[in-house]
C-alpha cells in the first residue's frame, strides 16, 4: 500500500523512478469537475497522472488516496495505483500523483464484465475499512473525505439509516438551508424523521466507489473499465447504482451482469431517488439553484406536506 507524502512533485517523481528521473512534457487533461489535471511524460519514458490544486488542500488528496487504496484492496476492479501526494511550496500546489492509464478501445463485452467487476467490488470483504471499538459497526470508513469539494463525514455506525440520515442528508440540507422556502425546510425534516419508512438495512455493507457517474469511468489499457476520482466509503450498494443512473444510465446490459452477482432488488427503484437525493444537494451546495428544482420534485414526491 503506498500513501507517501513528498515535499514537491520532484521528489515524488525521484523516489518513484530514481534521482535521475526528471519531468519532459506536461500535458492538461480534461474532464474533472474540481481539479487541474496532467499527464507527465518523464525522461525514463513513463508517464503519470497528476491532480494539483491550492496549497490548502492537501487533506482532500489524501482522503481520495484511502478511498483508491481500499477499492484496490478487493482485487475486483481496475482501480489506478496511488504514487504519492504532497505540496509543492514553490509552485504553490499541493498535488496527487497516479499511474496513469492508457486508454483503448472497449473490449466486446466491456459493460458486462463492468458490471461483474462492480458486483464483485461490492461484495468483497469491508470490515476493515470500518474498524472501531464497537463490534456491530458496519457503515462508514476510516477516515472523513470530500464529495466534490463538499466535506463528507463517514462516522461509524451500526445502522445504515441513521448513517444515511446523519453523514449524508442532514448535513448536506443543512448546507442548503439558504435555498429552501419553509416548506421545503418541513419536508427536510419529514425525510429525516421518517426515513426507516423508505430506506431498508442492506443484508451486507459494501466498499463503495462514492460517486460513480460516467465522468469517474475510463477504459483502460486492458478494454475493461477503470475506475477514478472516489468518495470512497462502506454502505449500502444500491446507492453506487443509484448514482449510475442520475445522469443518464449505464446501458441495460451493465445491469443484468451485476444483478448476476450482487442480485438488485425489485423495489430499489423505489428507494432510488432518495439516494439521489444527496448528490443532487450536493450539486445544489457546489453549483448552486439550477439544481433546486430536483431536490424540490424529490421532496414532493416522498412527503405529502404543505
Ligand atoms: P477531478 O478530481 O477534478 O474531478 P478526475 O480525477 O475526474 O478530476 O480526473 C479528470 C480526468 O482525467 C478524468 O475524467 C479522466 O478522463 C482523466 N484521468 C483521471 N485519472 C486518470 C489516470 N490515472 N490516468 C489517465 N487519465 C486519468
């Protein structure tokens, strides 16, 4: 497992490839939401993925490092390898580096084995990413991260809807609550008071990627799907599913190989939205009222408040 700080880029490039090792090209990348992105060619003829942001940030580099470690720690998914993270004072960042992946063409059946990979990811042994004293725990990770550049708390807990309603929807509706008429606040707060009512405890906790919508998919150099950029913690599967499917959907093949593994249950579409409903605030928190709508069309459909 490989979580090094370093003191610049440099010397995380020389501890990796050796202290002749020097950068020849940067390239931007694009298609992140919230960081700058480059693909390094190096002077040994390897190249490397590098995140950077403000000096500040830091934490937010780390937590994403927990989150690649632990999804590469099942063994079910192509997941890039964490080559350290750090700061660079002279150049002002602080900075993630990443193997990086080159992609290629889908191989024939890319949503299935997609699919099977997910499922599997999914059911591979989590206990150890939620240890504490308290033997019944079951939600949560070892360490708070960052959905999008919004903090997420992952306390430990033993019930998956007290997990969903206390680390997930209360603390983004209270971010929000300058959006919200008094009717919406009431909704909030009939959610959160009866949520048991929509949601069900999963059978088994999973690893999750966090927030796998299509941006966070690339094919690798193997045609099979990669997955990036994770809010990674352990919960309830169906919510990695519900997130497929907030921006458009994966194609319907993906869907019946994963329920070969991990079988989806008839009514998760009825507790989709509700998983949903978190991202969609937090789009509200990080992009502002173009997202109110939805989180209003969700509140009206799940509480009868006027
Ligand atoms: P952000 O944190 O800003 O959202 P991402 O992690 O999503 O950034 O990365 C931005 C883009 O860079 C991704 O959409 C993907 O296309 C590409 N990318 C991310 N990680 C790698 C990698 N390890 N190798 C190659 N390309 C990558």
């Amino acid at each position: 497992m490989r979580k090094r700080q370093y003191d610049s880029v440099m010397s995380a490039i020389q501890d990796v490839y050796g202290g002749q090792t020097g950068e020849v090209h940067m390239q931007r990348v694009y298609g992140g939401d919230i960081n700058d992105a480059y693909q390094v060619k190096l002077s040994n003829g390897e190249t490397v993925f590098l995140k950077t942001n403000t000096f500040g940030r830091l934490h937010f580099f780390e937590t994403e490092i927990d989150g690649l470690l632990a999804m590469r720690a099942t063994k079910q998914i192509g997941v890039p390898k964490p080559l350290g993270f750090g700061t660079d004072q002279d150049k002002g960042i602080s900075f993630l580096m990443l193997e990086f992946i080159h992609g290629t063409s889908r191989r024939e059946t890319y949503w299935e084995h997609f699919g099977h990979q997910l499922a599997s990811m999914h059911k591979a042994e989590c206990s150890q990413f939620v240890t504490g004293e308290d033997r019944d725990v079951k939600y949560g990770f070892l360490t708070d991260n960052y959905i999008g550049s919004n903090p997420q708390k992952n306390s430990l807990k033993s019930s998956w809807i007290s997990f969903y309603r206390d680390c997930r929807l209360a603390p983004q509706m209270n971010m929000a609550e300058g959006y919200f008429d008094p009717k919406m606040r009431k909704q909030c707060r009939y959610l959160l008071d009866h949520l048991d009512a929509y949601l069900r405890e999963p059978e088994d906790s999973s690893l999750l990627h966090g927030d796998l919508w299509s941006g966070n998919v690339i094919c690798g150099n193997d045609g099979n799907a990669w997955i990036l950029d994770p809010a990674s913690y352990v919960g309830d599967f169906e919510t990695d599913l519900a997130m497929t499917q907030l921006f458009g959907s994966f194609p319907a093949s993906f869907y019946a190989a994963y329920h070969e593994i991990n079988p989806i249950e008839k009514d998760f579409f009825e507790r989709r939205d509700i998983y949903h409903l978190y991202h969609l605030l937090n789009h509200l928190n990080l992009f502002g009222r173009s997202y109110l709508g939805s989180v209003r069309d969700i509140l009206n459909r799940y509480t009868t408040i006027k």
